[in-house]
C-alpha cells in the first residue's frame, strides 16, 4: 500500500484506540525516580542541572509575583522538548505536529494569563489596547486592532509550533526518500544527499529544541504583561 507523505502525522492505533496519549506519557518515564543514590547519580545530577537552567532562563524576563508559574512553565518546556526531541527517532510520531494539541496547550495558559491581568490590574491590562497619546479618530481602530492582535495570541502560538515541526519533517522524509531513489541509480549523488540529510537531522534537532524555548518563552512575555 502506498503511503503519502503526511501520512507520518496520522495519530497511531492498537484495536481503534489512539496511542497519543501514550506518545505524550511516555517521556515522563525518563525522568528519575527517587532512590538511595539520588544526589550521587550522575544522570540525576545532571538533570537537576538542566531543569535549573531552565528555570533560570525562564523566570528572567519575570518579576517574583511571575515566580509561582515556575513550575508549570518548566514542566510545559521539558515536556515539549522531549516530546520534540522523541519525535525526530524513527518508527516514532510527534504529537505537537497536531495542530489540536498545540492549541489546547496553548489557549488555557494564555487565557490564564490574560484573566490573571484583568483580576490584579484591570486598568493597566485594559490600558494595552490603546496606546498613550492616539489621536481621537483613530481611537476605535486601534482599538479593534489590538483586540483581534491579542486574541491571535494563542493561534500563532499552536501554529508556529505546528508548522516547524511538520516542516522538518517532511524535509526529512522528502531528503530519505530521494536518498533511497538515488541509491542504485546515482551512488554519488546519494551520498551527498545523504551528507545532506545528516545536516537537516542536525538542524532539526536544534529547531525541536528552539521552538520548544520559544513556546514557553513567549507565555512567559505574556505573564509579564499582565502582572
């Protein structure tokens, strides 16, 4: 049976039930489990180091009332970038290339953010709508205007994070299919492509990772707004 490409972005199933929920579980069965060498083990260790680099870099931009989301900004960051990271491992699927997925990540911290503004300084978060100093006539305009730019919020943020991942990866199944084509035809060219495709996997790798900071990033620019 042929497959087409996007086919790779189609939801798994064993006996009509999807594996999603399993491919979004299964990267908390990384993390360490508490034992008698917890501060010895060096993988543990190691961990506690990263998610302290990430903590750090995400409470940066934030003030100390921003500091009580700490935890659900780096639990949302570490689980986008293993679950990224998983999904470049071949015979492996991606959940946040669904757009569905994103956004009901998205849309509820955002809303939270937004709704945590309006109740500690509704003045200031109400104030975002109409810049200081606009003239008359142009005051219902900009109004619309920063209305429809701040409710697309949530939708740039599932979109941006869908479609560089999809992106990539069908970059990558386009370069292996061609790299297998080429093989008994072409030998050389093949290799370069596959030289080629070593790059991308590299690049993308990187770009699992940088959109799983900006994501998370992006909310956290959202919370300052409105505290």
């Amino acid at each position: 049976m042929n497959l087409s490409f996007f086919d790779q972005f189609t939801s798994p199933c064993l006996l009509g039930v999807p594996l999603i929920l399993l491919a979004m579980l299964f990267p908390a069965l990384l993390l360490p489990t508490p034992n008698n060498r917890w501060i010895t083990n060096r993988l543990s260790t190691l961990q506690l180091w990263f998610l302290h680099l990430i903590t750090k870099q995400l409470m940066m931009p934030l003030n100390k009332a921003g500091h009580k989301w700490a935890l659900i900004l780096t639990s949302l960051m570490i689980l986008l970038l293993t679950i990224n990271l998983l999904g470049l491992l071949p015979y492996t699927f991606t959940p946040t290339t669904q757009l569905s997925m994103n956004m009901a990540l998205a849309f509820p911290l955002w809303l939270a953010t937004l709704l945590t503004g309006l109740r500690n300084q509704p003045s200031m978060s109400l104030g975002h709508l109409l810049p200081e100093g606009t003239p008359t006539p142009l005051i219902p305009a900009l109004i619309m205007i920063e209305t429809v730019s701040l409710l697309i919020r949530p939708l740039a943020l599932g979109i941006r994070l869908t479609a560089n991942l999809t992106a990539g990866h069908l970059l990558i199944q386009l370069i292996s299919t061609a790299t297998t084509v080429l093989l008994p035809i072409m030998p050389t060219v093949s290799i370069l492509t596959t030289l080629i495709l070593l790059l991308l996997t590299t690049l993308e790798v990187a770009v699992a990772m940088i959109q799983a900071y900006v994501f998370v990033l992006l909310l956290s620019l959202y919370l300052q707004e409105n505290i």
